[in-house]
C-alpha cells in the first residue's frame, strides 16, 4: 500500500488524539495553556493537513 494514501488517515488519528489530551486538559483545569496548544495542533492536523494532502495525493497515484 502506498505511504501517500495511508498518511492522511494517519494525520487524523494524531489530530483526533491531540484534541482528546486537550479536552482531558481542560477537565483537569491545571493548565489552560497546555489545553490551547493541543486542541490547536489537534485541529490544524484535523482540518487543514488533509486538505493539504489531497492534491498531493492526486498527484502521486498517477
């Protein structure tokens, strides 16, 4: 299986998993710091790395 069509699933589950730590960081109320920079680097992961992908993909199946 080619690593271009794997990679963007991948990005996601590590998205996915940046925003739960966060929302845990947030229900622990110890550091809101820690809770703004997961749930950012869970979200840029979540929306804007798989966007990115798509034409790199497209380009890489041919």
């Amino acid at each position: 299986m080619n690593i271009f069509i794997m990679l963007p699933a991948i990005v996601v589950m590590i998205g996915l998993y940046f925003i739960t730590i966060g929302l845990w960081e947030l229900r622990a109320g110890v550091d809101r710091k820690k809770y703004v920079t997961y749930m950012f680097t869970g979200l840029v992961l979540l929306l804007l790395v798989p966007t990115l992908f798509g034409p790199l993909l497209m380009m890489f199946s041919n």
